[in-house]
C-alpha cells in the first residue's frame, strides 16, 4: 500500500505551507495523489517531495506561476528549458536593473546635485519613423527598447539611413499620472515620401515631429541617473518662468544600441519653453 502524507506533514517536507500548497492544487500546479471524498483532506505521495521543492525554488525566484506549471507539464526537456532560460534571462535583466539603482543612489547621495549647462534650441519641424502609444511608468522602458528596436529594424530593412539621432516625446500626463502618451521616433530625409517606403512597417509609420522651442541640457551618464538633469534642468526654467505646456523631448546621442558602456551614454534633454529670442547657450 503506498504511502500517503497528510497535508501537515507534506508542508512540513516541503517548506510550503497548507495555505500554498491548497492555492497550487486549486490552480492545477501540485494535485494531491487523493483527496478525501468526504472531508476533502489532502495527502501526498513521498515522489511529490522532490517536486513540491522545485515549486518552491521557482517561486523563490519569482517565476510566475503558470510558468512553474508550463516547466512541470513540458512535454520534453527542450520545453522544459525554453520556459526556464527565459525566467533567467528576465531575472538577469532585473538584477542589472537593480545594480543600476543602486549605484544611481548611491551617486545621488555621495555627490552634489549637477551643475548643467543649458541652450536655448528651436527644433524644426522634421520628418521621423515613429512609434506611438499610451504607456504606463511600469511600461515604459521595456516599450522603449521595443520600439526603437522596431523603428531601426524597420529603416534597415527599407535601406534608409536615418537622418538624425533617435528621439522621444512624452506627454506631462506620463509624469504626473503614471500613464501617457509616449513617441518614440528617428529622423528621416525629409525626401521620404510617406508610409509607403515602408512595407510591413507594423506599428511604425511616418509622421511630421513637431517644432518647438526648448531649454535644453545634455545628461552624460546612464538613465537611471536622468532624473537628475531633470531636476537641475527642470529647475533652471521655472527660476525663469520659461515653462510651457508640451511634451519633454529626448534625443539620444549615444544609446545603448551605439554602446554597452552606460557611462558613455549621452542624452540631450528638452524642456519646453515660449518662444526665446534666439537659439545658443543661455549659461549653467
């Protein structure tokens, strides 16, 4: 006769709790090997320990559930990998993403706030591939590199070189909501005659990115530190009552797709503001 484990002593085994294990068996993760018909208490087999702990890693690890049920229901250890190199390759990414924090509090509060130098620009009218769409804060950097990674794929494709670094519009609502809308785009000859150069463009297409004056100041550094030359810059406009209502503007100089090397990244940043006397450097 096999083995039966009640419950208790499975939580025990296995470090998960009868809270967890009930919410596994509810959605299909860990079925007991019987359930009382009549009192619907659960027991478990011994060969379900080595399982049970599995779970438990995965989840340590944050891997969401229906992922922990696809690596236990795949049907060949291909699968069974796929799901897993995936998970790693996300939880990779948030450790970067950690590291970056970091080292960026670390820096906000080691050093002085920065000193910027900032120009007065009227940026012209110019015609760009473009991305749009309404995105959440959470969102909005794994949007980021989605859309330029589109809109370069997009222009290699057609064989035209673009005309000017890679930009992005956001809406004040991204700031002060959490969600708004967001352009991404890259310059193209103003010859381009419209959508049709571009076959199969998916969510790309051409648009006409608008003029406006701007105060503008160049962050060197990684992003996770951009909030600074916000603020340095931010601050600059209103000590001038320059501000106006309108999208901040990003053009990316040097961007992770030129280099890995995140102290080398190069961001000029643009605050817009009514209409100057002309364009050069209005001081630091």
């Amino acid at each position: 006769m096999p083995v039966r484990l009640p419950i208790g002593d499975f939580a025990k085994m296995t470090h998960l709790s009868v809270k967890a294990l009930r919410h596994y068996h509810d959605v299909g993760v860990l079925e007991p090997a019987q359930v009382d018909p009549w009192s619907g208490y659960r027991f478990y087999e011994p060969d379900q320990i080595a399982v049970a702990q599995v779970i438990r890693r995965f989840r340590e690890l944050g891997m969401p559930l229906e992922e922990v049920k696809a690596v236990l229901q795949a049907p060949d250890v291909g699968s069974r990998s796929d799901v897993i190199v995936a998970h790693l390759a996300r939880m990779e990414s948030q450790l970067a993403q950690t590291q970056a924090v970091v080292a960026s509090l670390r820096s906000l509060l080691e050093r002085p706030a920065p000193v910027v130098a900032v120009e007065y620009r009227s940026a012209g009218r110019a015609r760009a591939l473009a991305v749009r769409d309404v995105v959440t804060e959470a969102e909005v950097q794994d949007w980021w590199v989605a859309a330029f990674t589109e809109l370069y794929g997009v222009l290699s494709a057609a064989g035209i070189a673009p005309a000017g670094p890679g930009g992005a519009l956001y809406a004040s609502e991204l700031f002060e909501l959490e969600k708004g809308e967001v352009v991404a785009f890259v310059p193209v000859p103003a010859t381009v005659p419209g959508q049709g150069a571009f076959a199969g463009a998916g969510r790309a297409a051409v648009i006409d990115v608008p003029a406006a004056e701007l105060a503008v100041a160049l962050h060197q550094g990684p992003f996770a530190d951009l909030d600074r030359t916000y603020g340095a810059l931010g601050t600059y406009v209103a000590e001038r009552e320059l501000g106006i209502e309108g999208p901040i503007r990003e053009y990316y100089l040097v961007a992770p797709w030129d280099t890995g090397d995140e102290s080398a990244h190069r961001t000029e940043v643009g605050w817009p503001i009514f209409q100057t006397t002309g364009t050069g450097r209005a001081g630091a």
